[in-house]
C-alpha cells in the first residue's frame, strides 16, 4: 500500500541537516546549558547559537528571542502573561488555533479576561472594522491574531492589524507558525 502524507500544515519530515544538526548535539554536546563546567558551557553554546539563528530569521535582537517547546507553550505564555498581573479584554477570533481559543476560553472561565471575539468575513480573513471597534474599548489589552491559519492557508492583514493596533495602542501577538520561516513580509509587518 502506498501511503500518501497530507498533513504538511502539521509538521514536515525533518530535513537531512537537521536531523543532522540534532544528532550532533544529542551525541557530542549533551550537557545541561545551566552547568557551568566545560560540558553545560559547550551546550549552552550550541542554545546561543540556536537562539541567533532564530534571531536573524525574524530580524530581531537574540536576547528578545524566547526559546519554547513549540506553538502551544508560546501562545499560552504570551497570552497568559498579559494577564497575569491586570484583568482586561482580549481581542481574538474563532479562527485560531486551539492553542489560543482554549487559553482565551480558560482566562475568562478564571476571570482573568473577558474575551471579545472578532467577527470573520466570508473569505475567513478579520474584519478590520469590528476590530478597530473592539480595540477602542476602554479595557482592550491584547489583540490575538494568526498570521496563517492551519487548516485554510488564509493569510491575515498583519501590516495592516499592527497598524490599527498601534494607532489603538493596544498590544498584539501574532501566531505565526504557520508562516515563520515561509514567508518573509508577515515576520517583517509583526
Ligand atoms: C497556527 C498554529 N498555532 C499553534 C500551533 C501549535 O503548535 P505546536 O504543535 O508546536 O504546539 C499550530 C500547530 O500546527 C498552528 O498551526
């Protein structure tokens, strides 16, 4: 039978130099990068040099790069830390990922947020003018927004939600795991 991959949203099959890359460092440089002998100093080394190359990716400074486990973690930090200290309103959709919606859905259950969510036009992209009316609520805090989703391939106006959002000055997180390392005006606009 032959077997037929579909899912390339998902995951991909690691490229040779990768698991090349991985292998490496799992055989030669397998110290904890928080020792402070020779073998963590080499794998602390190894995480710097991970961390600049995500850095030069989205044309960021390194020590603004935030190393996590994947997409889940990242978004439950970004969105759990904004509300950590202050309640407010967050500003989200029904397209994202489940990794948002259900963190949204938890941060109310806890009283944490009230979560305002943006209506969606026909062609699955926001409407812009329901979100620039939700973020000129008094109590906006953060706007969560996708750059593509994982399940259409539709890509959001980021340049054009940062603009709104700024001009709100509300802040923004952007999931971009669909689009990271595929497409370059999207890590530029976020
Ligand atoms: C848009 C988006 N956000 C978040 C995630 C979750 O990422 P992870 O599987 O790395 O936790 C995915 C996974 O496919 C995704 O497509």
């Amino acid at each position: 039978m032959v077997r037929v991959y579909l899912d390339w949203n998902a995951t991909t099959p690691p490229l040779r130099d990768v698991i090349d890359a991985m292998s490496a460092a799992a055989r030669d440089d397998w110290g904890n990068p928080a020792s402070t002998h020779t073998f963590g100093r080499i794998a602390r080394g190894r995480v710097e040099q991970a961390r600049a190359a995500v850095a030069r990716l989205a044309r960021c400074d390194a020590r603004d790069v935030v190393l996590t486990s994947g997409g889940t973690e990242a978004n439950n930090l970004a969105l759990r830390s904004a509300f950590a200290r202050q309640a407010g309103t967050l500003i989200t959709s029904r397209l994202e990922h489940p990794s948002v919606t259900r963190v949204a859905e938890a941060l109310e259950r806890e009283g944490r947020a009230h979560v305002r969510w943006i209506r969606v036009r026909p062609e699955g992209t926001l409407d812009l003018e329901d979100l620039a009316r939700a973020c000129a609520g008094s109590d906006a805090r953060l706007v969560a927004v996708q750059a593509v989703n994982s399940e259409t391939g539709v890509v959001q106006p980021i340049a054009e939600v940062l603009a709104l959002t700024t001009r709100a000055r509300v802040r923004l997180h952007v999931d971009a795991v669909q689009a990271f390392g595929r497409m370059d005006d999207v890590a530029e606009g976020a």
